[in-house]
C-alpha cells in the first residue's frame, strides 16, 4: 500500500509540474484563454493533491513513531547490546576521523 501511495504521489507531482510548464507557455503567447484553463487545471490538482500530501505525512509520523517505540523497546529490553553497539559506532567515528 505504501509504494502504491507514493508511486500515486509521484505522478501527481508529475501532473503538476506538466500543468505548470503549460502555465509558462500560455502565458508567453499571452493568450487569456489559454493562461485560464492552464490555471484552472493547476488549481484542481493543487486541491486533488492536498488531502494526499497530508494523509502520506500522518502515515509517515505514525511509522516514526512506531519505529521509535520499537528501538525504545528494543533498547530497554537489550541495555548492553545497546550500550555495545553505540560503543562500536563510536568507535568506528572516531577512527574515520582520526584519519583525517
């Protein structure tokens, strides 16, 4: 479901930037049917995109959120592995720096 939803995303953003490069064109030739309809089209699909946008970042937050829960968990249930791990990365870090 989500690579559905971003795939969906990702051709309304493509509709969009479709509907603004008209707009540019129309508005060279200056013809005020042409910029209307152009404008008309980017307004509906500004409003078509909208609701999208904000239902993908709910989602988004919600699997951040989880994603932290499950490593606040993790980290609770695990404390050394933890402290281990953080330990080697930093360890890791201050190697690749130290070369420099």
């Amino acid at each position: 479901m989500d690579a559905e939803l971003t795939q969906k995303l990702v051709a309304d953003y493509k509709v969009l930037v479709t509907d603004a490069e008209e707009l540019i064109k129309a508005t060279t030739s200056q013809s005020t049917e042409k910029i209307a309809e152009a404008r008309a089209r980017m307004q509906q699909a500004l409003l078509d995109l909208k609701p999208r946008l904000a239902n993908a970042e709910a989602m988004l937050k919600d699997k951040a959120r989880e994603a932290a829960s499950a490593a606040d968990e993790y980290v609770h249930d695990n404390p050394w592995v933890a402290m281990g791990a953080a330990a080697g990365l930093g360890m890791v870090v201050g190697l690749l720096i130290g070369r420099r």
